[in-house]
C-alpha cells in the first residue's frame, strides 16, 4: 500500500500463517499440532514429537520404528568433516563450532531439496536429524580432546545424544534411565515455539530459497544470543555468581531493577508469556524430581528459588508480568546430568532442530514470498560528493 509501519522487534508484526504450534501467552497456553504440551512432556517421547512437529500428525509404531531406523542410517558425517572440528580451537564456544558445522553440511550435501517431493524432504530430515546430534556431542568431544564417535546404534535417540557425548573409548557407554527421562522431557519442551528468534530467522532465510542446512545454520547463529536460547547458560552463570558473592539475591533483584545498571534477571521475562510459562512450571518440578532421583544437591537452586520468591512479590515484576521462563531452571537440570554449561544452549537447539526443520517446511510448501521488511529512512538528505584530497 505504501504506508509502512515501525514495529521494532516485530512486537505486533504476525509473519505468516501456521498449523504448527499455538500459543495463548495471556493464559499460558502451549500445544504442539493442538496437543497440549503437558500431555506430550509426560506421555510422549522426543522422536515422536519431533515427527508430530514435521509431519503434522503423531506417528505409528511403524512409522516411528522407520523413522529412527532410517535417521540410524544418516548418522554419518564426511570423514573431512572430523578436520574441521579439528581446526577450532579447543575454546571455541561450542554454539559457533555447530553453526559452522551445520553450514559445511551444506557443501557435503548439496543436493537441492525438492519441496514439492516428499521422498526428497523426508530424506532430508533424517539426515539433519541424524547428523546434527553427531556434530553437536563433537563439539563437546573437540573440546576434550576425545575422539570422534558414532555412539551406539542400539540406543534410543535421546540415550544416543547422551552417549554421543559422553562414551569412553572401547567401553559401552551406561545408560541411567532417569538422566534420559529428563532430557527428554527438556529436548520435547523445546522442541517448538513459533515465531521467535531463531525459527522466524530459519523461516526468512529459507525464504529466499537457501537449503534447509543453511536456514538451519543461521537458526542455531540466532538462538545463540543470551537473550533467547544463551539464557540458559547465562542464568547458571548469574546464579553462580550471587553464590560466589554470599548469595544475597536481594541485591540482584536492585540490580535487575536499577534502569542504569545493564543487569537483567536472566531467565526472567518473555515476549509472549505475560502470566505464566506453561514449560517454566513443568521444568521446575522436573527440577525437584531429577535432583532428589540423582541425588544431587545443588546450592544454586537455593538461590533460583529465592529469586523466584522475591521477584514474583516485587512490584517492578508484577507490573511487567515478568516470570520465570522455560531456561530458569533448565541448566540446574542440565548440570544435574552432567552436562557442562558451555553446551546448554547445544542442548536447546537440539531441542528446537525438528521445530526449525516444521517451519521452514510449512513456508516452503506454502511458497511464502521472501521475507522482506521494509524502514523508515532516517538518515542524511540528499549531499554533495565530496572528493577523497577535499576531506
Ligand atoms: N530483568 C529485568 N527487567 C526486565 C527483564 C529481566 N529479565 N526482562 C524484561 N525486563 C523489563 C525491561 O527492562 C522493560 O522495562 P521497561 O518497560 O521499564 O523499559 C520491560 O521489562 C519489558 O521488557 P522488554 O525487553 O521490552 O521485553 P521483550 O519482549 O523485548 O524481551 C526478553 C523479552 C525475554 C528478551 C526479556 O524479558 C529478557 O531479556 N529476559 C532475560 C533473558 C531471557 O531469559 N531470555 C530467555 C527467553 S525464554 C527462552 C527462549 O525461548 O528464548
């Protein structure tokens, strides 16, 4: 029409139409494909709802049996591949190292998604399904200095992630049902969201037609940030920190309030949830659970519940309906298995790969136009070209 509209963040800027995931944030509402969230944490298990999320519709055992079986087939990766994990640096933030190895899928795949063919798109999910969670756990193994590894093909998928990241050489790695309950639970609660961060940039960047490996790459480069998947890392750092600082978080709480100070309540606040986080509530109580079945005692969770307690009575929090969010108490669960907080956010986007890998579908198959905003120029008027020995 020619009248455009300033809407930073895209606040009130819906971008498309989705079948996918429906969120009601005033009520604290989250289903997958019309299936209530706190049905699909407690009764289903991860691959399942990975295939509900790409496929629409919850599978057989048959279909979940292939599914898995032809995802076994596509765990590995180009033998050249392992050259480049080798060529980060051991400090690399593991979250950069994926993003780029996702991206170099690319060019040992490079065969073009048909969208129109299901044979070929299906071919394409269990491959990244495969692939992704071998590059992800190497990440971790580059890190320590372990060697490259395919797991076990025995294994479950989740249980696989684990022993992906975890198995010694020549030694079969143990599997502690409770550690793979809980991730499950964790992986299945982020496994979609609608349009935030990084799924509306897997969306936009396929919206030009890249490959789904780049869109995906791009999605990991944007959950990457402390203020969407980096949270959750970002909150265990803080809570250690008011640990290591004599644990008075109501000095914290002053801090997140004070408008000068940079600080914010990490884990606290969400775009959408403005009265509860549906997946907060389930992950607190799976917090309890792991921690007493696991027998840990975490002093951080102490603290996490302390500021829980003070912030929901605070007014500055109760007039911006700031709640705890989904990755308040994740990383106490993550610690909690063993998993080292530089692989948090890893853990999140392998929560949130069938999530990316649904939407870049569902634009594809509804031939979305490319995403293109437009602005309000605010910059200089027409000037003078001023040569260089003039300046
Ligand atoms: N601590 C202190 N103040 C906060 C916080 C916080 N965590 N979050 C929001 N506020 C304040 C903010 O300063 C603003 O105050 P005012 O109106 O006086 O300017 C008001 O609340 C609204 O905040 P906003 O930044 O305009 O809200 P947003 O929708 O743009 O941001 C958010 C949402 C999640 C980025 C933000 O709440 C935040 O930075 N939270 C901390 C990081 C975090 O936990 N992120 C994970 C999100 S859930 C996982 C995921 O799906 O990514």
């Amino acid at each position: 029409t020619g009248i455009i509209t300033l809407d930073p963040g895209y606040k009130n800027t819906g971008s498309c139409e989705s079948a996918i995931t429906y969120l009601d944030g005033e009520k604290g509402i989250l289903r997958y494909r019309g299936y209530k969230i706190e049905d699909l944490a407690e009764k289903a298990d991860f691959l399942e709802v990975a295939y509900l999320l790409i496929f629409g519709e919850l599978p057989t055992k048959e279909q979940l049996n292939k599914f898995h079986n032809d995802i076994k087939e596509h765990l590995e990766v180009d033998e050249d591949i392992k050259k480049i994990v080798d060529s980060f640096p051991r400090t690399a933030h593991p979250m950069g190292v994926l993003s780029s190895l996702t991206s170099a899928l690319t060019a040992f795949n490079p065969s073009v998604v048909d969208i129109n063919s299901e044979e070929d798109m299906y071919n394409a999910v269990v491959k990244i399904m495969g692939k992704f969670p071998v590059l992800a756990a190497w990440t971790l193994r580059r890190r320590n200095s372990k060697p490259y590894d395919y797991g076990d093909s025995e294994l479950g998928y989740v249980e696989n992630i684990l022993c992906l990241m975890f198995k010694k050489p020549n030694e079969k790695y143990k599997i502690n049902p409770k550690v793979v309950d809980a991730l499950d639970k964790l992986l299945i609660l982020h496994a979609d969201h609608e349009q935030n961060c990084s799924t509306s940039t897997v969306r936009i960047v396929g919206s030009s037609h890249a490959g789904l490996f780049a869109s995906l790459s791009a999605g990991v480069s944007a959950l990457w940030g402390p203020l969407h998947g980096g949270a959750n890392q970002a909150v265990i750092e803080m809570l250690e920190s008011i640990k290591q600082d004599g644990g008075d978080t109501a000095k914290y709480m002053e801090k997140a309030k004070d408008k000068e100070d940079p600080f914010r309540l990490m884990g606290f606040g969400h775009r959408v949830y403005k009265n509860f986080d549906p997946r907060a509530k389930i992950i607190k109580k799976s917090a309890d659970d792991v921690l007493a079945d696991l027998g840990v005692n975490d002093p951080v969770l102490t603290i996490a519940k302390s500021l829980e307690k003070q912030a929901l009575e605070d007014d500055y929090f109760v007039k911006r309906k700031l709640y705890p969010n989904v990755d308040f108490y994740s990383g106490i669960i993550y610690r909690a298995l063993g998993i080292p907080t530089e692989m948090f956010t890893v853990m999140f986007a392998l929560g949130r790969l069938p999530g990316w890998i649904a939407q870049w579908r569902e634009m594809r198959l509804k031939q979305e136009p490319i995403g293109r905003p437009r602005q309000i120029y605010v910059g200089e008027n027409q000037r003078e070209f001023v040569s260089l020995d003039k300046r």
